[in-house]
C-alpha cells in the first residue's frame, strides 16, 4: 500500500482534494452563484463534489462519509431533497448536518466528502 499522498487543486491554504492510502478526502465546497436558494446552491456544489470525485478517480457511490452544513436548519427540507437524489440508492454514506456560521453570509450550505478509491 502507498504511502503517497496526492494533492488536487492546491494553493497556499488548502487543497481542494487530497489522496491517501486509497481514501480521497475532499474540502468544503460551496455553490458558485450565491444568489441561489438552497436547493440550487445544494445542485451546484454536489456537481462539484462529483467532478472532483471524478478527478480524483472515484465516484459519490463510494463515498464513506457526508459532512452539511447549513446557515439556517429550515433549509434542512430542500437541502435534503437535492441531497437524497442525489445519493445512489443502497449506497448511502454515513453523514452529519449542521448550522454554522459560513464564510459569507450568502453561502446557504457548504459539504464535504470523503470516499474510497
């Protein structure tokens, strides 16, 4: 097994994905266009898990873990019926969801995946 480690999309403070021991761990990522409801901020950031799933060599059907956060918990609803299509069925990864306090005020949710190669 490799020790590597593989660095995707990286600058001074952070890498947007990180490859190891055959587990790709990818950073927070949010929506482009702020000016989206949750719903559609939840669409554009999931894209963007999969195409860097994708460039990491893997897909969401193996992610192992989800991490949400929301601004506002009465986005639960429609964060989640973007969310659940999104899965693969009988593929659900383990996940957590939360409120906090986002790096802008109009970033609605913001997740992270973990997955195996």
């Amino acid at each position: 097994m490799s020790h590597a480690i593989t660095r995707l999309d990286q600058n001074t403070r952070r890498s947007r994905a990180v490859i190891h021991n055959g587990t790709v761990y990818l950073a927070g990522h949010t929506a482009d266009d702020r000016s989206l409801d949750v719903a559609g901020q939840t669409r554009q950031v999931l894209a963007k898990v999969d195409e860097m799933l994708a460039a990491s060599g893997t897909d969401k059907s193996k992610a192992l873990m989800v991490t949400i956060w929301l601004a506002d918990m009465q986005d639960f609803a429609a964060m989640n019926s973007v969310y659940d299509a999104w899965i693969v069925p009988g593929q659900a990864p383990a996940r957590c969801c939360g409120k906090v306090e986002l790096a802008a005020p109009d970033i609605r949710v913001e997740i992270m995946v973990t997955a195996a190669l």
